[in-house]
C-alpha cells in the first residue's frame, strides 16, 4: 500500500523540484539519493497520502498491464482492507521506523547512497548544463515578455514558465488569456490537465473545450480523462474514451493522407497568416540568393479543417554558366522548410518540371505573392 504513495510522491514532488534546481545551479545536487531517502522517510502530507492511496485502489487491472492492480494484489493474500469494495477507504499506513536498507547496511547504507548520488551526478551532468542554459535563455525572454500586451503574447510567458517548471506563475496568466479568449486551446488544455491531476472535475469541461477548439488534440485530451476517469473509479465512462479514440484515429490517418497527397487538382485558399508570420517567412527566404519569389496558400481539406495545410512555393533564377548540383533544389527546400515555424502542416518546392503545374495554382491564389525580390520592401497584404 505504500508503493503507491511513495511512487507517487517521488513522480510528483521530488523529481519537479530537482528539476527546478537547473535554474540556479550549473551542476546537479551532489547527495541526491540521500535527499530522495530523506523524502520517503519523512513521506508525503496526509492528504497527499489519502488521495493516491484512494487512486490505486479505485485501478482496475486491463490488458494494458503489466502487473495487477493494488486490490488485485491484496485480494490474493486476502488482505483487503474491510470497505474498500463499498468505497470506503483505509488510512495510508504509517511510515517504517527503519528502512531496510538501514536494516541490512547500517553505517553503509550512507556510503552507498553518496555513491549512488555521484554516479546520477556524472550520468546526467551533460543533461544539467543544457537544461541550465535552456533556463537561463528562457529566463532573459520573459524579461522581454515582463508586459504582455496581448493574448498571444499572454500565452508566449505562459509557456515558458511552465517550460521553467514554474506553474505557479503562470496560471493567473492562464486564467487570464482564459478571460480574454475562453476557447483558446492551449490555454484550456493545461488548465484542465492541472485539475485533472488534483482530480478535480472541473478539468473535465476545459479538456472538453480544448479538443472541440482543436480535434488534433483528442488524443491527449482523451487520455488525460481515461486517467481521471480511471483514477476515480468511473469505469463505465472508459470504453465510450477509447471508442472516442478509435474514431479519431481514423480520421487522423485520413487527414494525414490529404495533407500528404498534395496536386494541381487540389484547391487552394488564401493563406491568412500573421504580419509577424510573414516577415518571419520573408527574413527566410531573402537569406536564399537563389530565390527571387515566394507564394504561400492553403489547400482545402475536408478532414481537421481548423489545422491549416500550407503549401510554400518557390520560384528560383540560377546564373546560366553556374555549377549546380541535381540536388540543390531538393537542399534548398530543405533549408527553408526546417526554419520555417508555422502552425499545421505545410509543404515547400520549387517552381520546377514536374511542380510547375502546382505552382500555377498557387501563385495566382488572392495575396499568395508574400515575396519578390525584384519589388523593394514587401508586397501589400491583401
């Protein structure tokens, strides 16, 4: 019974908080097994204990696992507690005075565990330094982020809080780009998955929201309430989950063989991308000698329709008596298309043999034309 819980309080409270260390500190913790053993022998609140002791008896055991469940366990030793099959649930059971490894290696058990700590230490060291360089980064752009003035840019400091591990901070301005935009996804997503995990019920309507603003994210979204659901015993709302999963599937493998397959015959739409979008595609392409214009739209699609298919094409001038490889078309696409951020999907090529007959759709499409070196400055928006 206590698996559970010290499980969970290591997944959940001490693992986060070492990860917040990277911040402040350039190296990992020099001792930290002996901090772990620390943590799961001074054990979690009461009421952290009573809730994931509650969570793993309400777990049945499925196909999915890999060994039983906690009541499975305890109903072959017949050791379960009394009221548990009526859902009334036992204390967590107190901490052990002498852990085993105190037991069996008295003054060693020190030793070990300090050597155990410099092993993780040069294990993950190189992992540290990045991940604190990352911190640092992220922590010179929310300075620049100290203001929002805008949902978008509301959302921008979110997130690289909470990549800080620093929930705290960002759920008021969560709660904020909620008030000014109450279906943004994202927004919703991680609201909802923060109550879920405190089995909170109310997580379930912003899980709801976020996947019918966005239907890409049912997956997640799905399996996040498979594991509320699960969790808290409503067994009866799991198969209509994965049915619900089941079908999104399918339709995402039919979205992704459209996006896949894209023609001459396809039809194509005004891209409607953002002023900063397209300076950022525009800062792209100029740094490409070779490409003189650039046309972007999208492609009607009939599966996801909210998830932009954006089709990016090229139009390049070689010098005549220039060396030129056969696949420096291919390199070139590949240049741009790997720095190139846009929501969705999209593809690049170049205005060539065989693609020529696509690039005729695309160009002419209504405010395609998003760069021509030959015009200064950059064309009117349409």
């Amino acid at each position: 019974m206590r698996l559970p819980i010290d499980g969970s309080l290591l997944n959940e409270k001490f693992w986060p908080h070492i990860r917040t260390q990277t911040r402040s500190s350039k190296e990992p913790p020099a001792a930290v097994m002996l901090m772990q053993a620390n943590a799961l022998k001074s054990g979690p609140t009461r009421d952290d204990s009573a809730r994931w002791l509650k969570q793993a008896f309400l777990i049945e055991t499925n196909n999915g696992d890999t060994h039983p469940c906690l009541k499975d366990r305890l109903r072959a030793m017949n050791r379960v507690p009394a009221g548990v099959e009526r859902g009334e649930f036992p204390e967590a059971p107190p901490r052990p005075s002498q852990t085993a490894a105190e037991f069996f290696l008295g003054s060693q058990a020190d030793v070990g565990m300090q050597q155990l700590s410099e092993e993780w230490s040069r294990a993950v060291a190189e992992q540290w330094a990045a991940l604190h360089e990352r911190d640092r980064k992220l922590a010179e752009e929310l300075t620049a982020l100290e203001k929002p003035a805008n949902a978008e840019e509301l959302w921008t400091r979110a997130v690289k809080l909470m990549e800080l591990r620093d929930e705290d901070a960002a759920f008021p301005l969560i709660d904020q780009l909620l008030r000014l935009d109450p279906q943004h996804v994202g927004a919703n997503f991680v609201r909802g998955q923060h109550l879920l995990e405190q089995d909170d019920p109310r997580g379930v309507e912003f899980i709801e929201t976020a996947m019918a603003a966005d239907p890409t994210c049912t997956r997640d979204g799905c399996g996040l309430l498979y594991g509320y659901y699960q969790r808290t015993g409503q067994r009866e709302k799991l198969r209509p989950l994965e049915n619900r999963v089941d079908a999104f599937q399918e339709e995402a493998n039919k979205a992704q063989h459209e996006r896949a397959n894209i023609t001459a015959a396809d039809q194509f739409l005004p891209h409607e991308l953002k002023p900063e979008q397209l300076a950022e595609l525009r800062k792209i392409v100029s740094g490409e000698p070779e490409i003189v214009s650039v046309a972007v739209a999208k492609k009607q699609v009939r599966y996801f329709p909210k998830t932009p298919c954006y089709v990016i094409a090229l139009r390049i001038k070689v010098a005549t008596l220039s060396f030129r490889r056969s696949s420096a078309n291919q390199e070139l696409t590949g240049r741009v298309a790997d720095r190139v951020k846009l929501p969705g999907n999209f593809l690049v090529f170049v205005d060539e043999q065989n693609l020529k007959a696509l690039a005729k759709k695309i160009f002419p499409v209504p405010g395609a034309t998003v760069y021509d070196r030959s015009v200064p400055g950059p064309p009117p928006l349409a």
